[in-house]
C-alpha cells in the first residue's frame, strides 16, 4: 500500500489540550480519547482512518482505545493501527496511551473467548503482533466472564504486568460488585486497577446507580464508551428521511427500536437545549458525559476527520448551568434498551 506524505505532528497539540487524572494513578488522560470499534477495519478505507488518527493526535488526542476483534474483519483494526503506529506515530510512542482487550468472540472453539488464562495471554499476544508492539499502556478484560474464576481472571492479568506486556489493567462492563472483588484480587497480586470502561450517555445513565460512587471508592478511573448512544444522541436520525444505514448495518449494535416516537422525542428535545448553548447535540452530549469528574474521558468513535473534529468541538463548551442540567434532565431518561451490555453489566 502507497502512503502519502511523511507525517509531522503539529508542534502545538498540546496547546488547547485537556486531561483529567485517571483515578488515584499517575497517569492523565485527554478528556476525550479515540476509539477504533468501527470505521479502522479492514473494511474501511485505509487513508481515511489514517487521516482521522493524525488528526486526532494533532489535536492533543493521545489514548487511543483497540481490542482484539474490533475491525471488521476481526484484528484488522488492530492491523491497520499498527501501520499507522510504524508510519506517523513511530517518533511519539511515549506520548501516546495504546489499550486493548480480550473477552469477546475472538477465534473458533472454547479458548477463543472469555475471560480464561490461555484467552487473554494468547490474546494479548497476537495484539502485540498485531500492532508492533512490544506492550500495550492499558490491557482489559472486556467483559465480566460468568464461567471462570474471577481468581484466575486476576493472576493472568497480573502475570501480563508482570512480564511486561501490559503497564496497567483494565475492566469493561464490571457491576459495582465485581469491580470492587476484581479490585481486591488484583490488589492482592500487587496490581492496581487503573480504569473501568462502561457504556454511559444521556440516554443510558446506569452507571449512576452505584458503579461511579465504587469507582471513586477505590480510586479507578472511569472511561465512558459510547456517550452518543451508538449515534442516536447525534442529528442522524432526527429528521424523518434519515439515513438508517447503521440500523440496518446487520452488527447489532444499533436496533431499529431505538427509534421510538418516545426516544425521538427526547432527543429533538435535548436537540434544542444543544442548540440554546451553541452546540451541536453531539457535542453536548459528549460535554455532559464529562460534567462529573470521577468520569476521566468520553470514548469516541469518528467515521471521518469532519466527524472527528466535531465531536472535539465539544471541548469548547464543558459548563452547564444548574438550570441546563435540570432541563436536560427532563429528557436525558435511562432507556435500557439502549445500554446493549447492561446484561452483563448488572449481574
């Protein structure tokens, strides 16, 4: 594949930048990091991805959030990444925090999933290779795994900081219960928890139901996965011809039920207060997810630098007004449907 120009990073990316301390750890975060779910696959136009990871470093983005099977195809994403870390980032590795996970569908047969000592060692090692990489910051089991030990969970996740393959340990989806147990049994291996990743937007606020008040607890921090509601809480779908290109996509991560009158009409209605404070409703919406601070960053996804740089837009308005979130309340209503693992995330 032919590459354009040689990439030179904006010697002012820092300039507007903002970060916020992950939990009671050394380490900051930018207050909106970048994830590679969809739009950095093998499927998708590499030259596009490439522009949208330049520029998202050019603005002061430096967490950049993988897992093994985000693509598609399964582990492309972690490919082309890796292209991109060999070709522009390769003089910045120290600036920048690189995650990935294990815990969903990876491979065939019983050892390609889970949270199992054989998955996540294996796992983490075809992401290493994947990516060129001799250890990733940030290594996280993906999901609560009901079938193993949370025990043996823990010894593979220390044994990975251990050998050097990982910096810091990471949680996705956990309840309250087994991030606090997760917490106590990593301790107990002389590993901290560094950060817990659930789904959390004005549309899905479960979070608010214990696991932030655990967080603060224990000192983990917090990083928000989908705080646009898999693209509801943006002005896609809020005219009536809109395209529904994602809804009928066949990944499951967005339901034609989603579309309700109900849930339209929450979101022309947060529309409108987006628009009283000069925002787009994306924008808010990413700005509300980081009005508590115990939430470190809002996890984002781009299809585009046009998109990419809207969504960092949201930066420059973070206030609300006490009146704001009152309004805003009346419409931001937790909608379970929305929140595709909050069975798992509730157990």
């Amino acid at each position: 594949m032919a590459f354009p120009e040689i990439y030179a990073a904006d010697p002012e990316r820092y300039k507007a930048a903002q970060f916020r301390r992950c939990g009671k750890s050394g380490i900051q975060l930018p207050l909106i990091s970048l994830g590679l779910w969809q739009n950095f696959g093998g499927a998708d136009v590499f030259e596009t991805s490439r522009a949208t990871l330049r520029r998202a470093f050019d603005r002061g983005v430096t967490h950049f959030d993988l897992a093994n099977n985000y693509g598609p195809p399964y582990g492309s994403a972690e490919e082309n990444f890796g292209k991109v870390l060999r070709t522009d980032f390769a003089a910045h590795r120290d600036e920048l925090i690189i995650s990935s996970k294990a815990g969903w569908d990876m491979w065939p047969g019983p050892y390609g999933i889970g949270a199992s000592k054989k998955y996540l060692v294996s796992s983490l090692d075809q992401s290493l290779k994947r990516m060129g990489l001799e250890y990733v910051d940030i290594f996280y089991t993906h999901r609560p795994d009901f079938e193993t030990p949370m025990e043996e969970t823990a010894s593979a996740l220390a044994q990975i900081v251990r050998q050097g393959k990982a910096l810091y340990i990471g949680i996705s989806s956990y309840s309250p219960d087994r991030t606090r147990i997760m917490s106590d049994l990593l301790a107990a291996e002389g590993v901290k928890l560094l950060i817990h990743q659930p789904s959390y937007s004005m549309l899905n606020r479960f979070i608010e139901q214990g696991l932030l008040d655990t967080l603060s607890d224990l000192g983990v921090g917090c990083i928000a996965f989908s705080p646009l509601a898999q693209g509801l809480l943006t002005d896609k779908y809020l005219n009536p011809g809109a395209d529904k290109t994602r809804v009928n996509s066949g990944d499951g991560s967005f339901s034609e039920k989603l579309l309700s009158e109900k849930n339209l009409a929450n979101v022309r209605a947060l529309n409108e207060i987006a628009k009283q404070r000069g925002q787009s409703l994306a924008q808010m919406a990413i700005a509300w997810a980081l009005r508590d601070e115990r939430v470190t960053t809002a996890l984002i996804g781009a299809r585009n630098v046009q998109q990419l740089d809207d969504s960092l837009d949201a930066l420059k308005n973070l206030a609300f007004s006490k009146d704001e979130l009152t309004e805003i309340d009346k419409y931001a209503v937790d909608t379970p449907e929305i929140d595709l693992w909050r069975s798992v995330s509730s157990r």
